[in-house]
C-alpha cells in the first residue's frame, strides 16, 4: 500500500484553487480513534465564492459538446484509477473499511466514470409532420448540490458527479463531516481535467447543509442521507422549488424460501447484510427464514460469523472493520441493550469490548425477536443482524411491508417462478433475487415510502438533473 501524508493536506476546491478556512475539525480514524487529518470548516462567504465560481463555469460547461463533457469524466477516472492505491489507503483510515472492500470501492468508482459515454439522454421527436415539429430536449439546471454520507464516499459521490457534469451542470459537493478526506482528494484530482468551477467541494459543519439547502441560487440537491436530513433539506428548499433527490434510509428485508441449501445460503445472507459493517443502505436488515429451514440457517450463519474477523481494515486478515464514528456506534450500542432489556435471544455476539480501542461492535445475531422490537422496526447501521420465522406466504409479505422505508428487498429461493410472484408483491424501489448489492448506470434505484425521492442512474435518473424543453415548430409561411 502506498503512502500519503494526512497533514495539511486537504482543503476546499473553489473555482479551480484549494482553499483552506480559519476553523478546521478533525476527521478521526474509527479503528483506533486518532486523528487521521484535519479539515477547514467552510464559511458562507467560501460557499458563496463556490457558487460565484460555478454560476461564472456553466454557460461555457452547458455549451461544451455533450462528447467531450463525458470524455472529460473519463479522463477524471483514468486519473483515479492511477491513483487507486492512495484512495483505499484515505477510505480505510478515515472510514474503517478493509482494504479489499477499500479497493473494490474505488475501484468501481473509475469503472462508472469510465462509463460515462454510456449515459447520455437524446432529444425526443413527438411529432413531425410537413405541418409541424415538436422537439423535447433536456436543459442543465445550472449550479447544483450534492450531499453525500460517509459510508461510501467515493461510491455515492460518484452517482451525483458523473450525471450532474455530463448533463451540463456544475456541481458543488458537500461531503460527511465525518468522512470527507477521500471526496476532498478526489475533486483536487479533478481539477486537472475539469475547467474551473465545474466541479467544487466544500468541508463543513452542521451549518453548512442547511446554507445549501436556502441557497436561492442553488438549483438543486442530490442528497444520500438519513430521513431526518431529507426531511430538512425538503423543508428548508421549499421556498426556492429545489429539485431535489432524495436517497434516504431503509430496513430492506430478506426472504428465505424453504428450498435453500442452508449451508449455501449462509454465506451470502452474512455478506450481503454485515459487508461494511452493516453500513450499506440497502444490506439485507431482517431475515425471514421459512419455518422448516430456520434452526438449521442460523445454525450455519453463527457458525460462518465465527469465522470472520473483526479489526482494523489496515491488517490484511481483517474481515470487517469498526463502525464509522462515535455518534453511530453509541446508536449501535442502544439496539443491544434494547435486546438483552427485552430478553431476546441472542445466538451470538451482543457484548462490546469497552476496553478496546476503536468503535467495534461484534457480529450480533438475534434469534427470533418479536416484530415490534426495535431491532425489527429500526435500522441499527452496523453489524447486528435479526432472524425471524416465517411459514405462510402472505402473512411474511405483510409482515416484509410492514414498515415506514421501502427502499430494497430480497428474495432467496430456488423456485424462481414463486420468488419472482413475491418479489413483485414487496413494496420496495429495487428487489433482488439471489443477489444483493447490485447496481449499473442504466438501471433505476431509488425508494418508496420514506426511503426517498425520485430515482438515481438510468434516464430517468439523468433526466433529474435537466429541465425538459419543448420546442414546436409551426412550418407553413406566417
């Protein structure tokens, strides 16, 4: 692994030139909380010259040739992919990550960049006859926003950059406090192929989401974050009719037909729920198992956790690494209380190390809770894991819709004609079937119910980023 310094090292990216502030704050490392680097605290006077900088950028981006603007992102992914190894070196120290899952991140970060000439909307013909024309096309929005969290900063930083450039917008990104260094690195590095003021990022505190989201002159915000963050910046870009999208929190269930092979199946519920810790907005969160396979499913899940090991990402036989910070690892902490207060049964893990360095808590397993316990009805974000039995087909539908997110869902089973009947009855905005975690550029994702607002990838999710124009063309002599 390479090595890269963490000191005075990042600042904010504005028209083109980093930046610093007065104040900064420290960004620490969860494996063994020191401090990894410190960051400048942005102002509203650096957002308002980021604003200055971008609104100065777009008539220039807007007009740029639709081919060269893409090729202009792939440039920005070449780049990243050259510097592959000092990213997963950043996400590992101020995320907690492994440095495989580090690398896959940035990996597949430069893979959708480089897929940019994939994205694109083409001008719709609605009719054309020798009397009329009519055309729609899509038109950039102009300076946007995009807020994203700390549990894949590259990853879901690049979901907003790639449609927000290569539709004509300049985009200003306000990364997690928490975990901002890979997302301040990665605009540095663009700007060595972008313009001036296409692309900025500002570090900042609790002060400078709500300035964002009142910014008259900000046209949109692309936000990955908790409910309570969408539900703010909703409010508060009521009143300049912010185009917003909203990808927000989930409780994605998992249903398990009885015709799985348990000792397969283990692993890949394990994985597809407890990768990152259990920080994935769409991990597998409660696992229906049909009744006739339950005992021997948990069996063969407790027995593969044991065999997983949890430490810091920077040693190679670290499986799984910390929580993210400290305010997510006191929450993770309350669901396990929760459970022993309430005497559930739990088939393994439950106890946190106080004494151990780092934000670390052990793979939990609960066995069968009842439906209205917090580790059912809430999101613990790290990795704690409820089983639950099931034995009739619309009672465990009901009891998979039965709740305020809606943003994936699962289902496991051989019989593919019965897990696809059951996938179309679950009220979720992506479902897999025997898979998780899979995603592409042409491909819709966004959720239902209070996981979000509009859609991300695909045309539609390009589409967010435009105002859509039409133009009629009346052709006879006036």
């Amino acid at each position: 692994m390479s090595s890269i310094s963490f000191k005075d090292n990042f600042t904010h990216i504005i028209g083109g030139q980093k930046v610093s502030s007065a104040l900064t704050r420290d960004v620490i490392n969860p494996a063994t909380e020191e401090v990894v680097a410190s960051v400048p605290v942005a102002t509203k006077e650096q957002l308002d010259a980021a604003i200055d900088a971008a609104a100065t950028a777009f008539p220039a981006w807007a007009a740029t040739p639709l081919e060269q603007r893409q090729s202009l992102v792939e440039q920005v992914g070449i780049l990243l992919n050259a510097d592959a190894n000092q990213f997963a070196e950043i996400l590992v120290k101020e995320g907690g990550k492994t440095k495989s899952l580090a690398d896959l991140e940035v990996g597949g970060t430069a893979a959708w960049m480089l897929a940019a000439k994939a994205q694109f909307l083409s001008d719709e013909i609605i009719i054309d006859t020798p009397d009329r024309r009519v055309v729609s096309h899509y038109v950039p929005l102009g300076v946007c926003a995009a807020l994203t969290p700390w549990n894949f900063p590259l990853t879901l930083l690049i979901w907003k950059v790639v449609p927000a450039l290569v539709t004509g917008n300049c985009l200003i990104v306000k990364p997690s406090p928490y975990a901002p260094l890979a997302a301040m690195k990665f605009v540095e590095l663009a700007q060595r192929v972008l313009p001036p003021g296409v692309l900025s990022v500002l570090s900042g505190d609790d002060d400078l989401g709500p300035w964002i989201s009142t910014h008259p002159r900000i046209a949109r915000i692309s936000l990955t974050g908790s409910l309570g963050a969408g539900r703010a910046i909703m409010k508060a870009g009521s009143a300049t009719l912010k185009r917003l999208t909203l990808e927000l929190s989930g409780n994605d269930p998992a249903i398990v037909l009885d015709d799985v092979d348990p000792k397969v199946i283990a692993p890949q519920i394990f994985w597809n729920a407890l990768l990152n810790s259990g920080q994935i907005c769409v991990a597998l969160k409660r696992i229906y198992i049909h009744d006739k396979i339950y005992d021997a499913v948990r069996d063969e899940l407790v027995a593969f956790a044991k065999t997983i090991r949890v430490g810091n990402g920077m040693d190679p036989e670290t499986a799984l690494g910390p929580v993210q910070n400290k305010d997510q690892f006191t929450k993770a902490k309350t669901f396990l209380e929760d459970c022993k207060r309430n005497g559930h049964t739990i088939a393994l893990g439950g106890t946190v190390d106080e004494s151990q360095k780092g934000y670390f808590i052990p793979v939990t397993i609960i066995d069968n809770p009842p439906d209205n316990s917090k580790v059912v009805r809430e999101e613990p974000f790290a990795p704690i894991l409820p089983l639950m039995r099931w034995s009739d087909e619309d009672d465990v539908i009901a009891r998979a819709n039965d709740s305020e997110y809606g943003l994936g869902a699962t289902v496991w089973g051989n019989d593919l004609t019965r897990a696809q009947s059951i996938a179309r009855r679950l009220e979720a905005g992506t479902v897999w079937i025997n898979e998780a975690h899979q995603f592409h550029w042409d491909q819709p994702f966004g959720g239902f119910k209070l996981s979000g607002l509009g859609v991300e990838h695909s045309k539609y999710g390009l589409s967010s980023w435009t105002n859509i124009q039409t133009i009629t063309l009346k052709k006879s002599k006036t």
